[in-house]
C-alpha cells in the first residue's frame, strides 16, 4: 500500500518535527531580541507577538505528539485522588481497603516510613492523598503495562523518600488528643473569599498596578488569631 505525504504518518510526523523545530530557533532569535534591545520592559506589540510563536509552539508539540486540544486522548485513567474524592462511603471505603493493606505490607516495611507515619494519619487528608498516590505510582512501576525496573529505581529512588519527608512536615509533631480539641470545625477557608471583587475588578483593568491597599478587616482576616492593632506608614498603629 502507498501512502501519499499528505496521509502518510511518518510524513506528518517528520513535518511537525520540521515546523517545531523553525518555531523554536524564531522564538530564540526574538527572546535574544527582546533580552540585547531592551532594558526594563517591552513593548506590548512585541509581547502579544511573541505570545502568539509560543502558541504556535505549543500547537506544533500537540502535534508531534498526535494530541489535539479539542480530542481527549482514548483509554487514560485519571489518577485518583483522595482530596477530589466523591462525597461517597463506598468510594471512600474502596480506597482504605486497598491503601490500608498496602502501608501494611509495602509502605511500613520501611523503618523511616514507620518513625514518620503519625498514629493520626487518617485525620490528615494531605497525608492520605500522599499516601494513595504513592501506592498506586508502586502498582504502576511493579504491575502496570508499563512496568520497568527504571520506574521501580524511581520509586525507590525519589517518590518514596520524597512522600516519607512531607509526612513528617505535615505531621509536625502531630497525635490524637491534639484532633480531638478541633473535632467539628471547618477545615480550611480561603482567606478574603468575600473580598474577590476588587480583585477582579483590579486584574481585570488595572494590573499593572500594586493592587489595592489591605484594609484593617483584611489583615485582621489574614493573620492566624486576628491583629488588635494594624501598623500604619508612619511606624504607629491604628
């Protein structure tokens, strides 16, 4: 069977490769342009024009890799993730089921893992989603289509390490009694959540400006058990 340019794949690949690779000596060109002829900042002619080669770029590796921005890619899973759960007990209870055996005998087998693992792990959604990501990257490095001995280096190598130290920071020092003075309340609030609008009124028509100034509400809201009294410019308070 022939195949003609226009339908042949290797073809199509060759002149994406082709196209991506003039894109980037443009973009390296302009980016020296920008850096040799300008001191502070650039014009926004020249910035909206480079935008648009970093677009073309990005259209370009889409292609290459044969996604499209308008196509989902066929047969990929999403990764699971304990903080996006469903609000759902058979959901929740699928995950413990498998993550609870396997800290058991994968996870805890580890003597750091087992001085870093908090008694009140389960009260700490962080370290659940650490835990459950973790679990399945070694389900993907030993079992998965893609297992290797290079994936399991990795595991071994930098995640599980690297999930073992941000237990232990988030733990700080963490233990039951201390959930059980916070049991009921809320746990976590966006600061300012009430205030976006003069956010978005100042992102929107006024950003290259500073932003507006903090009211004594608002530093009072976002400073850990609130401010009796806001310093002013003058070096008193107010």
């Amino acid at each position: 069977m022939k195949h003609t340019d226009h339908g042949d794949p290797e073809q199509t690949a060759k002149k994406a490769v082709a196209a991506l690779a003039r894109t980037v000596d443009q973009l390296s060109r302009d980016v020296q342009a920008l850096k040799g002829g300008m001191q502070q900042t650039a014009a926004k002619a020249e910035v909206t024009r480079l935008a648009g080669v970093v677009t073309e770029l990005g259209e370009t590796v889409m292609q290459v890799t044969g996604h499209s921005g308008g196509q989902k890619t066929a047969d990929v899973e999403p990764v699971r993730s304990w903080l996006r759960l469903p609000e759902d007990e058979a959901a929740a209870e699928t995950v413990l089921s498998e993550l609870v055996p396997w800290l058991q005998t994968v996870y805890l087998r580890y003597g750091d893992a087992r001085e870093t693992l908090p008694p009140c792990w389960l009260w700490h959604p962080d370290i659940v989603e650490e835990l459950l990501w973790l679990m399945d990257a070694w389900t993907s490095a030993f079992y998965g289509p893609d297992a290797s001995l290079r994936l399991v280096g990795d595991w071994h190598d930098r995640q599980r390490p690297g999930v073992m130290r941000r237990v232990g920071i988030y733990a700080g020092g963490c233990d039951l009694p201390t959930h059980r003075d916070h049991a009921g309340e809320t746990a976590a609030v966006v600061p300012l959540i009430d205030d976006l609008d003069g956010f978005v009124k100042w992102w929107a028509a006024d950003r290259d400006n500073n932003g507006p100034e903090p009211t004594r509400e608002q530093i009072q809201a976002g400073r850990r058990g609130g401010l009796a009294a806001v310093p002013d410019q003058d070096g008193g308070y107010r």
